[in-house]
C-alpha cells in the first residue's frame, strides 16, 4: 500500500434529485418565513403605538403595500441564505464546474452577457405581443409581485430592488444552477430542463394564475437562461438576462 493511499480522502457529498427538491422547497418555506416575520415585527410595533408621538408604529411600517414590501424583500434574503448554506453543504466542490453536473458559478465571455441582452429584448417584445393580443383584467392581479408593480414611493423602491437585483441570482443559482446539476445527475439534461423550468413557472403561480400569457413568459425566460448556462457553461449570463428582463417590465408597468 502506498503513502497515498493511506491518507483518508473526504468523500464530496453526492447531488441528486432529491437535493434538487429539497432545495426549492426550502426557498419556498424561506419566502414564508419572511413574510410570517414581517408581520410579526409589525404587529408587535403596532401593540405600543399608542407609546410614540404622532400615531407611529414602533416598526416604522405601515399596513398594505409597505408590509407586503418588506414581506417581499425579507423572503428573498432569507431564500438566498438558505440557498447558499445548501450549495455550499452539497454542491461545493461542484460550485464552478462548468460542465451540466455542475453549479457553473463562473464568468462567461463576453458575447454570452451580449447574447443574454438580446434575448431580453426578445421576450419583452413577447411581452408586449402578448400583452396586445390578450389584454390583462388588471382587477383580477392581485398577487404581491403585480400589487407592488403598480405601488409608488418605497414600496415601488423595495420592490425593484428585489426583482431587478435580488430575485435574479439567487432564482438562478437555484434553477439553474444547483437544483439543475442535481436533476442532472439522477435523470439527465433533458429532464433537468423541463422539470427545473417547470417549477420555476409554479414558483410565479401567486402572480400569474389570472393571467396564462405570464406563465409562457416565465417559462421562456426559464429556457432562455438554461440555454445560457449551457452554451456558455455559467449562470451569470443568464442572470444577466434575468436582472434585464425583469427591469424592462418592472420599467413599463
């Protein structure tokens, strides 16, 4: 037996389909999560009001869009730190691989950022095609995300912020990066293709159930940016286009 042998190699943790769920369902529960606190911070605010001047609430928020804001935002934060604590639990070794068993965190040339652009411009024209050809009952789109599209004031801020900057690199990481190398592994790139494009549609249900046009438009962005990913073997060109979709329609609301 040689030295080499004799010295204990860690074994890397094994990805699987099976991580893949666990991984969106935690993003789920963490999205819960911040809204449930939110809601708590306000409402404990809410019980010593009549202690402060001026009829304020010890939180500073106030009931409706603002909560809903903040509830948003908490989401989000929490999702992305459970995203990280997971892939760096699970898929570390495999963070900057680049190949489709891979996370693929890692820069991409040039061209992929460009192409990723272009594509943005794309599914807005889509967009707004489909916007003509099927007008939205914007009396029926209720959900977080269309209520705060159509806010003001901080609200509106907390908002862009969460979509334009936020949502994108950590939903990508997740989709198409971790959750799709898992999915991968067990059952092969086709399958990793439509079953995390599928569950990135279902993640948009709240927002997109009175409005079908919306889940074709998430599930092309989905497809755009896996095609990314593998074309340029890395998530940050379709983040690129993720942050430019995303504030091109947040921009014509």
């Amino acid at each position: 037996m040689t030295p080499d042998q004799l010295v204990a190699v860690p074994r890397a943790r094994s990805l699987n389909a099976w991580h893949a769920l666990c991984l969106v369902l935690g993003y789920v529960v963490a999205q819960f999560l911040g809204s449930v606190l939110t809601g708590a911070v306000w409402g404990f605010g809410l019980g010593f009001e009549s202690a402060l001047e001026a009829g304020r609430t010890i939180t500073g928020l106030k009931p409706g869009l603002e909560v809903l804001a903040w509830s948003v935002a908490a989401g989000l934060v929490l999702g992305a730190a459970w995203a990280v604590y997971f892939g760096g639990r699970y898929a570390g070794s495999a963070l900057r691989s680049p190949g489709p068993e891979g996370v693929a965190w890692r820069p991409a040339a040039f061209r992929g950022y460009a192409l990723a652009v272009l594509l943005a411009l794309l599914l807005l024209q889509l967009a707004i095609m489909l916007e003509l050809m099927y007008p939205p009952d914007f009396t029926r789109l209720t959900g977080p995300a269309e209520q705060l599209a159509r806010s003001s004031g901080l609200p509106y801020f907390v908002f862009l912020v969460c979509v334009v900057f936020i949502a994108p690199p950590v939903e990508e990481y997740i989709f198409r990066g971790v959750a799709f190398a898992a999915v991968t592994r067990s059952f092969g790139v086709p399958a990793a293709v439509v079953l995390t494009t599928l569950a990135f549609v279902l993640l948009h249900y709240a927002d997109k159930i009175h409005y079908w046009p919306g889940f074709v438009l998430v599930g092309a962005l989905g497809l755009a940016a896996v095609g990314l990913r593998l074309r340029y073997q890395s998530l940050w060109p379709g983040i690129a286009l993720h942050c430019c979709y995303n504030g091109m329609v947040l921009a014509l609301h």
